[in-house]
C-alpha cells in the first residue's frame, strides 16, 4: 500500500480531529489529553494554528491512496526565549491497521524536518518527546531513531486509575550544508 507523507494545511484540520479522537479512545495512556479537553479535537481551532506562518508548528500527516488520514506526528516550537533553539515531538499516532509499514518513522522524519525548515532564530537544534511506559514500540522505534532517553517521570500519566510513568527522550539535530 503506498502512502503519501506531506504536512498538514488548514483543510486537513477536520481529517486531523476525526484522527485526533481515535487515537485519544484507542491509546489514552499514550496522550495527556482526553477528547473533552483535547485542542486537537477542534476542528475551527486546528485550522487557525495551522495557518500561523512557518515556523512554529506543524503536523506531518500520513495519507493512503484513498487520501485517508491514518498517521500523524506533530511537533512545535518552545515559546521561551531561552529554549526557542527546542522543539517538542507530540501526538504520533498511526491507524492499527496501517502499522508495521514504517509509517510511524515517515511522519517523525517529516516533523522533525519540518522544524529544521522552519525559518525562525534560533534554529531549532534539539527535538524532546515524552513516551509511555505501555508504548514499548514507540519507544523502540524512538531509539532507533536516535532520540536518547535522559530521565523518567514517574505517576505522569493516570488512566482508569491507573499510574504510569513517561520516559523523556531528545535528539539533537546535526546541521547540514542546507541547514547552515
């Protein structure tokens, strides 16, 4: 099955929430947000963050042929003047019927550089994510990656009741000829 990666644009904000929900009822470790409380979830206010100028924000998107959202991975920029040079890795999700497809790999590399393009000083150098303890393929695909754990965060997360811990990850960005 063949996929297209690209990023996100405003009309894709309500394929997105449709996704958004999905993957907040399906993994809800997984996300510190619940549909009721989620951003993501709408639709009008997606849009606006999407139509911001680049730079800041951005979501890459995995597409099958049918033009089906079935992966996403965001990633944002630190607003703090003394940690703008970061970005922050969230919300990756792929469709459990697309997984084991290297989906979830496409829509980081295309997040990831999609910071690296954006056009903003300084430059984006590191990227972070936090990743569940029940999310031992995310994790590991995370590693191969070459995102390096620095720290966990117990009690991070509770669901049903349930405690569970984070696992805080970065990965600092090589500058290349382009990037320079």
């Amino acid at each position: 099955m063949v996929h297209t990666i690209r990023i996100l644009t405003p009309s894709d904000a309500v394929a997105y929430t449709v996704l958004r929900r999905e993957m907040l009822f399906n993994s809800p470790w997984a996300f510190l947000r619940s549909p009721d409380d989620d951003p993501g979830c709408n639709a009008v206010g997606l849009a606006a963050s999407m139509s911001r100028p680049s730079g800041g924000f951005s979501i890459a998107g995995g597409f099958t042929v049918e033009n089906e959202l079935v992966a996403v991975a965001g990633i944002r920029r630190e607003e703090p003047v003394k940690s703008a040079h970061r970005a922050t890795l969230w919300g990756v999700y792929v469709t459990p019927s697309h997984r084991v497809r290297g989906l979830g790999r496409s829509v980081v590399d295309a997040a990831v550089e999609a910071a690296r393009n954006w056009l903003v000083v300084p430059r984006i150098e590191s990227v972070g994510l936090s990743v569940s303890e029940k999310s031992l393929a995310a994790s590991a695909l995370y590693a191969k990656m070459g995102f390096v754990p620095w720290g966990a965060e117990p009690d991070a997360v509770r669901v049903d009741g349930q405690s569970l811990a984070e696992t805080h990850m970065y990965l600092r960005l090589r500058r290349t000829a382009r990037a320079l």
